[in-house]
C-alpha cells in the first residue's frame, strides 16, 4: 500500500465529515427531546490553520472536536435543534465527504500508474 501524505490529509478530513454526519443525525434523532441542546463538529479552522502554520505534519494532528455552539434558538422545552439546519449540515458533509473521496480515490490510481511497469515493458 502506498504511504502519501496527500492521502492521508483526505483521509483525515473524510473521517471529520464522518464523524460530523453521525453528531448531523443523533441531533435529528434527538429533535423532539426536551432539553436536548445540539452538538457540532469544530475542525475545519483548526486543521487549516495547522496546516497553514506547521504543515502536513500538523494538519494530521488536528482531531475533529464535538461541540455545543450555544448559539441557536430553543424552543418551548429547551431543545434547540433545526431539522432544517441538521440537513442541510447532514448533506453537505456528505457531499465533502464525497469529494475527498474522489480525490483519494484519484490519488491512488496516479500513484497506482506510476508504480506500474511500463506497457510492453
């Protein structure tokens, strides 16, 4: 198996779309839940600035954080989660998801071809 650094950091950011798809969908499982406040995911800005200031090297450092924004309106019984929200949230990483995906995928094939014997060769 190849060691690439560029896959690597995709797998990395496929991992946070995962993990922020199952907080998008335990937030919609919970939206009838008296008092149940809505998590999110923080990594985005982290792993960029990592990478930004130290690199690849610190960039794979960053782990994706669980979070309560506290930002969002509550209703009635204490719950502040929007289905229309979740989705939406929900969607996009899996479209993120998706591309990074298609981009590993990508990666390995050109690494595939390179390390493959020349045709007629």
């Amino acid at each position: 198996m190849f060691n690439d650094r560029q896959i690597d950091l995709l797998s990395r950011l496929m991992d946070a779309q995962m993990l922020r798809s199952q907080v998008h969908r335990a937030n919609l499982a919970n939206t009838n839940t008296p008092g149940y406040r809505a998590q999110a995911v923080a990594f985005e800005d982290a792993f960029r600035a990592a990478l930004d200031d130290g690199g690849a090297d610190a960039a794979m450092g960053v782990r994706p954080e669980i979070i309560e924004p506290r930002s969002t309106m509550m209703k009635v019984d204490g719950n502040d989660v929007s289905t229309d929200r979740e989705n939406v949230q929900l969607a996009q990483a899996q479209v993120l998801y998706n591309a990074f995906a298609t981009l590993a995928a990508g990666k390995m094939k050109l690494l595939d071809t390179a390390a493959s014997p020349a045709p007629g060769g």
